[in-house]
C-alpha cells in the first residue's frame, strides 16, 4: 500500500467520521425532542458527546487494534490541539470572554483531570482498567453536576444546539442515528488504519501520528464549533466547547476506551503530557488575568502549539 492511498483512506475515514457524528447527534437530539427531553439535558449530553465522537471512537478502535500510542497520543495531542490551536485560532478572532462559573469549576476540573492523567501514564505508560473506571466515575459526577445545574437554570452555555429544521418522525430520526453510527464504526477503523499504515511507510512513530494527524483530525469538529462562535462573539460557547471536549477526552474516553482493552503508551512521553497540562495551567492563568483571554494571548498559546510541533518532529528525526 503506497503512501497516498493510506492518507486518502484516512481522509475517507475523517470524512465518515464528521458526517456520522452529525447524523447521530441531529437524529439523537430529535429522538430526544420527541421523548420530552429538557433542551439543556439535549446540549450537555448528546451534542457535547457530537464533537468529541470521533476522538472517542478512533480511541477505541485504536486500543482495540493495539494501537495504544495512537488511542492515547490522540486524547493527548487533541488536548493540545483545542487549547493551543484552537483556542489560540478563537482569541485572535475575537479575545475570548470567561465565564466566572467555568473560571472556578470547569477548568480547574480540567486541570485536576490533566495531572491526574499525567500520573496514571508517568507510572504505568498507559491506562488500565482500574484508572479507567476511576476516570469514568469521575465524568459521571461531573456530568450529574451540570445536569443538575441545567435544571436549576444556572448551567453556562457549553455547545450550540444543531440549527433548528423540519421535524423528522422517529423512524427517519432512528434512521439517522443508525447512519451515524456506521459511520463512526467504519470511518474510524478506516481512519486509524490509513494512518497506522502510513506511519509504517513514512517511518514515524504510531506516538507521533496519534499526536499530531490523529489529534488535528479528530478534532476538527471543536475547531469548526469554535470558530464559527468566535466569528458571531457568542465566547461562553467558544471557550466553554474547548473546556468542556477536553474533559470529554480524558474523563470519558480515557475512562471508555480502556475498558475494551488496557493501553499501553510507551511511546507517549512525560514531555507530551506535560505540554497538555502545561498549556492548560497557561489558559487558566490566562482566564483568571480579567477574565478574558486577549488577542497577544492567543498568539502566545498558538506560538506553544507550533513550538511543540516542532520538537515533535526533531525528536521524531532524531
């Protein structure tokens, strides 16, 4: 297989990917509508879950196919990617607006989550089962939470709802989920095979690719939702879709994953996960200087993204 075809083949895969997550949250969202589900309960569940599906899906596929460093290089480097990169990309568009409530719980769970991430692979270059359902315990409480604030009417805005169109009844809105669905499946194991393959190719490590094509491409969606925010000034959505797929990636597909097979990351290094923690300390200082994160800011995070780039790819060289 030439290395052509398994980049156009992990391209494919992507594409499956981002439009399998559209159809099943726009089928799962009108499933929900028509059951009377609270619109909140819709947003924080199924349309937060929309944008980070593709990470969770080629996570698993990846430790499935015993491809730890890619299923953990992508949760990492997509980490990364959100805060560094996209939120870098967000704040020059327009400086980016805090809310005081994700100032004093969402980040800081976030940052909690990143070191306690950093501590399971330091000591065990991966995630077990164990750390798994300690990651996924932690999600479930962090999720009840915000459901709970949903329904008391203090939650802040974390994604958009899909734009609003004709109302589909149930068959054709289970149809859809089902689509989305395959999609994800196939995409995903399309996705991470054409990138397995190309590494072998290219010579570069399953690590690298995990953290840097992997990542970037998985996390496309966060990208979209954030830039589209940052252009129509709504930051609460714009800041808060970036904190909120972050603690999706550990929490819950490091609390997912892993239960269908352990992950062994040995290619993954303390380095790499200390850059996600790192970046995610200089947002939250950031946030906490006024409450905002200014234009030279979000140059100073995208200036860090591209910085680890580059050490990425000499220590890849070396």
């Amino acid at each position: 297989m030439s290395p052509l075809f398994s980049i156009l083949l992990g391209v494919l895969g992507l594409v499956l990917l981002t439009y399998g997550a559209d159809l099943l949250v726009r089928g799962g969202v009108r499933i929900a509508e028509i059951l009377g589900i609270p619109s909140v309960i819709i947003g924080l569940t199924l349309v937060s879950f929309a944008t980070s599906a593709p990470e969770l899906v080629v996570s698993i596929q990846a430790a499935l196919s015993g491809a730890g460093d890619i299923s953990l290089g992508n949760v990492v480097g997509s980490n990364i990617c959100n805060t560094a990169l996209i939120l870098g990309l967000a704040a020059l568009i327009t400086p980016m607006t805090v809310h005081r409530k994700m100032l004093v719980f969402d980040t800081p769970v976030l940052v909690a989550a990143s070191l306690l991430l950093l501590a399971f692979a330091v000591f065990s270059q991966g995630v077990g089962r164990l750390q798994a359902l300690v990651l996924l315990l932690l999600f479930l409480v962090y999720l009840g939470k915000h459901i709970r604030d949903a329904l008391k009417g203090e939650e802040v805005p974390m994604e958009e709802l899909p734009p609003s169109s004709t109302p589909l009844p149930l068959g054709k809105a289970s149809a859809l989920v089902l689509l989305g669905l395959a999609g994800l499946v196939i995409g995903s194991k399309l996705f991470v095979n054409g990138a397995v393959e190309a590494a072998r190719l290219l010579h570069v490590s399953d690590a690298v690719i995990g953290l840097t094509i992997v990542s970037v491409g998985t996390s496309l969606p966060e990208l979209a939702t954030s830039a589209v925010a940052a252009f129509r000034k709504e930051n609460d959505i714009a800041v808060g879709n970036v904190v909120g797929s972050n603690i999706f990636n550990i929490l819950a597909i490091l609390g997912i994953a892993p239960l269908f097979r352990p992950i062994q990351a040995v290619g993954i290094h303390s380095l790499d996960l200390l850059v996600m923690a790192g970046v995610t300390l200089l947002m939250l200082l950031m946030a906490y200087t006024g409450k905002i994160i200014r234009r030279w800011e979000g140059a100073v995070l995208l200036l860090s993204y591209f910085g680890y780039l580059t050490w990425l790819v000499l220590h890849s060289a070396g």
